[in-house]
C-alpha cells in the first residue's frame, strides 16, 4: 500500500509523526516521506534521529496557514496525514483566533491544495474533544472534521478521498496524565491530583494510532472516521498501577474537561457500523459512487454510543502496570 509511496505528514515532527514515520521505514518501502513543520530545531532533531534515512526523509519548512506553501510541498505526494493542530485547552481558550487559524483555516488549506494537486488520499487526526465539544480546541476539531468529511463532494472526477482517524489522548503522550503524575512524584509529590474519582479514559498507544491511519489510508472511499476497539481504565487505578503507595486527592474537575471521552454519539448511531478491531461512522450525506460503507461489518443498533464509561473492555490495576513498562517518560 506504501511502497513506492510519498506521504506527507503536517506537523510532522510532534509524537505522532515520529511513531508513523518508524513504523512505515520499518514495514514499508515508500518513495519518501515529507515532514511538513513550522520548527526547525524539531526537524533538526527529527533528522539526527533518522539518520540513515536521508534518501527517504525530507523536512519542509512550512504552516498550514500558508496555502502556497502546502501547494508546493505537494507536488508528487500520494498520500497526506494531517496531524498539525494547536491542541493544548488552556493555550486554545485563551488565543482563540490562533487556533481557529492554524485547525479550521490550516484545515482548509490541506483540502485546497490537495484539491489542486495529484494526491490520492487524505487522513486527518481527529480526537474524542470534537465529539460534544466543550471546549474551544473541540470545537476548532469538530468544524475540521465537517470540512474533511465534505471534502469528498468537491473531488469531482478527480482520484482522490478524505477520512478521518479519531482518538483520545495517547498515552504518555505530553500533557497526558501519565507524565503528569510522573512528574509530580520526580518533583517531590506526596499525591496524586484526581479530577474526578469517577473519571474514564480510553488506552492507545501511538503505533496503535499510526495502525489505524493507515488502516483508513488502505480501506477509506471518502468521509469515514474509523475508530479502534481500545479498551478503558479507571484514572483512580491508573494512579494504583503507578504509584500504589500514594494518597489520591479529588481536586474538582478543570475547564474544558469532561468526565469521559465519547468516540461515537447516539445521533452517529444511524451510520456506524461495527467490524471485529473497529468501528466506522460513514457520512450522512454521501456525495458520489465511491462512498460506499464496507458491509463486511454489521450496523450498531439505533441509540448506541461508544465512551469510556459504557465500554466493554475494561484495564485492571495489573493490565495496566503491564502496559505502563512501553510507555517511556523522561528520566
């Protein structure tokens, strides 16, 4: 599906572009890969990384703000996964037209230039923070997901489809809790900080996350978001896994934050169907020939809703001190 490929990747130098651009040297042959960033010491550290790769990596200076500069970073790429955003709650609260720029109008802009050039298929990052939105990063994410999913309806006779990847926070990904009740017990801590002692979360991993864009690079025909099966923990057992001798306080839930994370709403129940790793909401409004929902799955039952809290794979305490020896955390 890769080989021979080149894939450009927004935001290339985060978390999730690292992981993705490992794992397809490493299983796959592709042309190239372009990392399209805004920083360039990330990109300098990224390449150190990589060495050995040169023939295969290229870094492209560059802001999805910029749609000239997306248009020529496009010229002979096949395939792009959108993953540039501003993310952070807080940073997204309080600069509000910084993150409309860069995750409504950015968003925008990878459509039009891959509208205007050859590229075959488009992948965005999406996260549970669109579904519901209570927060201005959520709701940035949810119009960019409506811009990728109606997308589709201008390729016209054009060769080419967008989907979307949703997913919660990785973890130990940054600003994730894993570093932060790691860094509270490095620093000193004597407990552990609990919003909520009825809170969930979902478990990923960032490979699990990289398996599934590429799921959707191989199987979408335009407007899907898939969703992996991923089972669910209790934060309160999170912090028993990681620091058992440790008091928990309930500190009051912050701005923004929700008790669980919602990948499928009820009103998404009407064209989700369910397959044996995933699910797949398909658009409710199709476009043309091509967007066709693989029937090889079974449509969930009206009212169904995938969260954290109503899932029915659970981590215990042990699942998860296992799961905790891959994630790395700064010494």
């Amino acid at each position: 599906m890769l080989n021979n490929k080149t894939i450009l990747i927004t935001g290339g130098t985060g978390s999730f572009g690292n992981c993705f651009t490992r794992y397809v040297l490493e299983h796959y042959e592709p042309k190239k890969i372009i990392i399209y960033s805004r920083d360039e010491f990330k990109q300098l550290l990224m390449a150190n990384k990589f060495k050995g790769y040169e023939d295969k990596l290229r870094f492209f200076i560059g802001d999805v703000r910029d749609k000239e500069r997306l248009k020529r970073a496009l010229e002979g790429v096949d395939y792009v996964v959108h993953a540039a955003a501003l993310k952070q709650v807080p940073a997204c609260e309080y600069n509000p037209n910084e993150a409309i720029k860069t995750n409504i109008h950015g968003a925008q802009n990878v459509i039009d230039a891959a509208l205007d050039s050859d590229v075959k298929k488009v992948v965005a990052l999406s996260t549970d923070k669109a579904v519901n939105p209570v927060n201005l990063y959520g709701g940035t994410k949810l119009v960019s997901d409506k811009l990728f999913v109606a997308a589709n309806a201008y390729a016209g006779t054009k060769d080419i489809n967008f989907s979307i990847v949703r997913y919660g926070n990785v973890a130990g990904s940054r600003g994730s809790v894993i570093p932060l009740f790691h860094n509270i017990v490095k620093s000193g801590g004597t407990e552990l900080p609990i919003t909520d002692y009825r809170m969930t979360r979902f478990w990923i991993s960032l490979t699990q996350g990289v398996e599934l864009v590429i799921k959707a690079l191989e199987e979408a025909t335009g407007g899907e978001t898939f969703i992996s099966k991923i089972p669910s923990f209790k934060i309160t057992d999170l912090a028993k896994a990681m620091y058992p001798d440790y008091p928990m306080k309930e500190v009051g839930i912050r701005p923004g934050e929700k008790l669980h994370e919602i990948m499928v709403t009820t009103e998404d129940s009407f064209t989700t169907y369910e397959y044996e790793k995933h699910f797949i909401v398909y658009p409710q409004v199709v476009w043309n020939n091509k967007q066709k929902p693989d029937l090889s799955g079974k449509r969930v039952p009206e009212g169904f809703s995938y969260s954290s809290d109503n899932n029915t794979e659970w981590l215990s305490v042990d699942d998860i001190k296992e799961l905790l020896k891959s994630v790395e955390l700064e010494k």
